[in-house]
C-alpha cells in the first residue's frame, strides 16, 4: 500500500521560488499564469494494507517529521494497488 | 564555564566555535556527537552552523530528531544556557525549543554578508544583558534560509515580552559590504530569545568574527559578554 503526502506552504507564507518561476514563465511568454506556488510530495511504500492504520500512521509522521505545521499544509492520499 | 558544541553529519562551523570559546575562557568545550546521550551537566550548549544532513526535508529537520535533543532539551528545562548559531537556529525552531519559521531567502540568494546588529531591549538574558540598548555590533551572515517568519499573533508576543535579541539595521558604519535584512525577515528580526532568556537563536555567526583577519571581532566581543554573563 503506497501513501502519498502532498505537501504545499500555506496561504499567505512568502514562496520566493514560485515567484522566480512566474517570473521565468511570463518571460517565455506565458502571461495568462498570474501566481506560482510550489510544494514537494513525499512517497511512502507500506506492507501493511489496513488503509485506515496507513493513513493513521502517515498523518503521525506527517506531524512529527515530515510537515513543518507552522508554514505548510498536507494532504494524504492513499493507492492501494501500486 | 562547562561548555559543549553538539556536531551532527554535516555541521560546518563546529571547530570555529570551539575556537572562540577557547579564546575567551581556558576550559575546552565538550564537542558532542549527535547521538550522544550522555554528558555531563553543562553551563553552555553551543548548536553550531553548517548543513546538518545535508538540509534534506528541511533546514535542520533531521537533526532536530537526533538523539542528542532529548539531552538538549533537558539541558534547557535544568536553566542551561543553548546558543544555535545559523543551522544551529534552524534546529532549535525545528525542535520547537524557540517558536516560528526560518524560510527561503526573499531574494532567492545564498547571501554571505556582513550585517550590523542592534541590541534590543529584552527580558533578562545572558545573551544581552552586557550590552547597552541600541548598542550595534557587526557580524556576518552566510546562509540560504535565514527568512524569520511567523505568524503576526506570535510577532507580537516575541515584540511585547521582550524576545526579539537583535535587528538588523543600517547603523552608522553601513557600507557596501553591509547587507541590511538580507533575508527579508519579518520585523529585521535577526535573533530570538526563549521566555526565559536562556536560549538564543540567531542567523549571523559571531564565531566568523573573532580575528582582525576575519575583518572585525565583534564576534568575539559578543561572545565573551555572553560566557561572562553564563558564568554569572
């Protein structure tokens, strides 16, 4: 079972890298994109298939390690067939 | 004074740090391992700067999950002093031993400057207490994500009860190899103080300026004030 954490800055934190990439972006031409924000996804392979112990487990690691709570917020989703 | 300088894979300011304490007081610190869970009581912990595991997840992320901060947390709940230095900051506010968040540099640069810091009107603390209010030092800043952020409620109560240590400012001896806010940090706050005053964080590393070779020591200055207040 495969759990997949998307992790994104919250509203309203400053992303100087999604603002480089507008910038980039509207230099090539694409003007119709008015923001950027950036984030990353973390991959997480599981033998355990309860999917409820899963996402327990994940949302545990989420708050202790993976996610910084102060600025960014996460997502889980779940794949049980990977 | 009963030092120790806490090293994960990947600190870089380590030995630096070692350095200038020896120059101010005779006993050598303890250089800490990051799994080591047993030392002695200490007066000082010192969490120096680098790119502890290579800054992977986040600055200081992993390291705030070693071993050793069980001990440093300990070593804090006893009244022991904790200085983090750069890295060293960005563990203690991954640890949650100091409050907010160190994010990416406004202008997207690393930025090795020097900057000029002022002393600010704080709770009492061993980190400020030998200086004068308004009183500048000069220190240089190395670092990628040095950006202090928090929310404005937080802000506020760092502002109210005395918590911000220093700013960065102009000051009078600004020139162009000064950088003023290189970070964009919110407020031009440069350093935070815990509720007790213990602990410091701060993004400018006083060990890179203890040498007239280093191009000023008011490092050094700064860092005797503090063990001279440490000690008592």
């Amino acid at each position: 079972m495969r759990a997949i954490v998307n992790i994104s800055l919250k509203q309203g934190v400053l992303d100087p890298q999604g603002q480089a990439i507008q910038n980039s972006l509207s230099n090539l031409g694409f003007n119709n994109c008015n923001n950027v924000r950036t984030g990353k996804q973390i991959i997480l392979d599981f033998q355990d298939n309860d999917e409820e112990q899963v996402f327990k487990e994940t949302e545990k690691m989420c708050e202790t390690l993976l996610v910084n709570t102060v600025i960014e917020n996460y997502d889980i989703e779940i794949i049980k067939e990977i | 004074m009963r030092s120790g300088v806490a090293i994960f894979p990947g600190s870089n300011c380590d030995r630096d740090i070692v350095v200038a304490i020896k120059k101010i007081t005779p006993k050598a610190p303890l250089k800490l391992w990051h799994k080591d869970t047993e030392f002695p009581n200490l007066d000082l912990i010192v969490i120096p700067g680098g790119f502890s595991f290579g800054d992977y997840l986040r600055c200081g992320a992993l390291a705030a999950r070693s071993p050793i901060i069980r001990n440093i947390k300990n070593h804090v709940s006893r009244g022991g002093s904790l200085l983090g230095i750069c890295n060293g900051f960005q563990i203690l506010i991954e640890t949650g031993i100091l409050p907010g968040s160190l994010i990416r540099n406004k202008n997207l640069l690393f930025t090795c400057k020097e900057t000029i810091l002022e002393i600010q009107n704080t709770i009492k603390s061993p980190f400020t207490e030998g200086f004068q209010i308004g009183e500048q030092i000069k220190i240089p800043v190395a670092h990628n994500e040095g950006n202090y952020f928090a929310p404005k409620p937080l802000l506020d109560e760092l502002n109210n009860e005395g918590r911000i240590a220093f700013k960065y400012v102009k000051g009078s001896d600004f020139d162009n190899k000064v950088a003023y806010n290189p970070n964009g940090s919110s407020n031009d706050i440069a350093g935070i103080l815990s509720p007790n005053g213990k602990v410091l964080g701060m993004m400018p590393h006083p060990e890179r300026a203890i040498n007239s070779l280093h191009g000023g020591t008011d490092g050094l200055r700064f860092l005797t004030k503090c063990i001279e207040h440490i000690v008592g």
